[in-house]
C-alpha cells in the first residue's frame, strides 16, 4: 500500500519541510506542512508555484491525498523509495567532513547508499542525490512495522517545549494540534488522517461522548460551541488530561479535559 502511494507520486520534497498553502501566494492560509522525502502528486504548475495532492496526508477533502499549493524550488522529480524514516525529534545528517546538510523533523525520509548496512552512522541520501550520514539511533528503516501504546507513549517527549504553529507537522519548529497527533502516531507505523475531524470521523474505533473508557495514548476530541465540526485534538494521558498542541500562548502542553468541550474519543491502536 505504502509502496504504491511513491510509486505513483511523480515527485518528492527536497526540502527540510515545506509549508503547504490553500492558494498560490506567501501570505494564503497554510494547511498543512510537507517533510523531506514525502511523495508529492503534481496536478499542474502555475509560474513558480505546484498545485499537488500528498498521499501520505490522508484527507476528506481528495480521496489521494492533502491538497495545496507547493513553491517548484522545494520539490524534486523522483520515484524513488525511501529506505530510512526519522524517529527522532532532531536529526542530523551530515557530511564525510562532519558538516551538517541538513536538519530533519521527525517522520523525514531518506533514501539510501548502499544495499546493505551493518553498524555505525548510517549513510543515506537526500532527495536531490546528496550523501551523508545519520546516527542510527535517529532513524528506522521504512515501512515501520506498526507498533502499539507503549512506543507510542515512549515517544511523547520528542514534542516537549515546541511552539504550536497553524498548518506545521514539524517536531524542530512548531505543530498545530492534528499536526502533532498525525506524525506522532506515524513514528509507529500508523498513517493518520491530517486534520482533527477527519482523525475521529475515520478512526476504526470511536465513541462520541464520555471519555471515560479512552486508554493513555488514544486521542480525544473537542468542538467549539459556535463550530459545526471538530476543530480540535489531543493524546490522552489518563487522569483526565490531554498532551496537545494548543494555541500560541500554550504551545505544546498538557490540558484537562473538562476545560474544554470533549465530544468524544476514538482509538487507532
């Protein structure tokens, strides 16, 4: 399933992360972030701008994937497979001299050098053919077998102290609340939908109303009084609180759930 959705995508991100836009224009509405390595569908091209489709961003809105407006300098024509998927918060890849090329959030992608690897840095390359190297300890190779709660609650640290940042995904410079929720479960094999409603509306289990039969690590959902659908998502901590990305003045950060409207909660584990 996986393999298919590169296989069909005409090209990738060539970039650390690359903000996704509702329009052609700097100054549209992000919705959503894209990272290094992720396959990226062209519909077509307006002057310096990529109408695209993301498969790995699942979607009401197009049954292929998140749509957006990509700027032509972050992408790169490729259908190449990835081999290495960054589980780590930070990810350094650098050069045979030690300078760093680049700098990657968690659930990056990296093709690699050699068919084969044994122990030591990890050598990989960046979408535009460059080579380096990566602590073995940052990456995992790709697909990542679906892991459970455990590793799924192992990982909550990566996000400590990161700003919450409308449309971002990225665990180095701010998420919004799907945003966090979307690469979190990612990091063990699960592909969730990118935006908060559709995380509750596509969820294999779920349950509107009380949050009282959620585990730790299951995702609970709120919904403004005056809005006509979700708008909001944390990881449930038990005890009644939530770890999520919650407006600016809070950036990443643990809630109560009785603070805010909960409408239920759902499970994808």
């Amino acid at each position: 399933m996986l393999t298919a959705l590169f296989e069909e995508s005409s090209h990738r991100v060539a970039v650390e992360s690359a903000p996704v836009f509702e329009a052609p224009a700097e100054d549209a509405v992000w919705g959503t972030e894209a990272l290094m390595g992720e396959p990226v569908q062209v519909l077509s091209v307006q002057r310096e701008w990529a109408n695209v489709l993301l498969p790995l961003q699942p979607t009401s809105q197009h049954e292929t994937g998140y749509p957006g407006w990509i700027k032509l300098h972050a992408l790169v024509e490729s259908r190449a497979l990835p081999r290495w998927r960054v589980i780590a918060g930070s990810a350094s890849v650098v050069d045979e001299h030690g300078n760093v090329c680049a700098r990657l959030a968690l659930g990056s992608l990296l093709g690699s050098t050699y068919d084969s690897y044994d122990s030591g840095p990890v050598p990989v390359a960046l979408p535009r053919g460059e080579r380096g190297y990566v602590s073995a300890h940052h990456v995992a190779v790709w697909p990542l077998a679906p892991a459970g709660r455990d590793a799924l609650l192992s990982g909550l640290d990566i996000w400590s102290q990161q700003p919450y940042v409308w449309g971002g995904t990225s665990s180095r410079t701010g998420t919004d609340c799907s945003g966090l929720t979307h690469r979190l479960y990612g990091r063990i094999g699960r592909v969730l939908p990118r935006d908060a409603h559709d995380q509750f509306d596509m969820a294999p289990r779920k349950l509107r109303g009380s949050v009282d039969d959620a585990e730790k690590g299951d995702l609970v959902f709120f919904q403004r009084l005056d809005h006509l659908e979700i708008d909001h998502v944390g990881v449930y901590m038990g005890d009644g609180v939530y770890l999520s990305a919650y407006r600016a003045e809070h950036g990443i950060s643990i809630h109560e759930v009785s603070r805010d409207h909960c409408v239920g909660w759902a499970s994808y584990l």
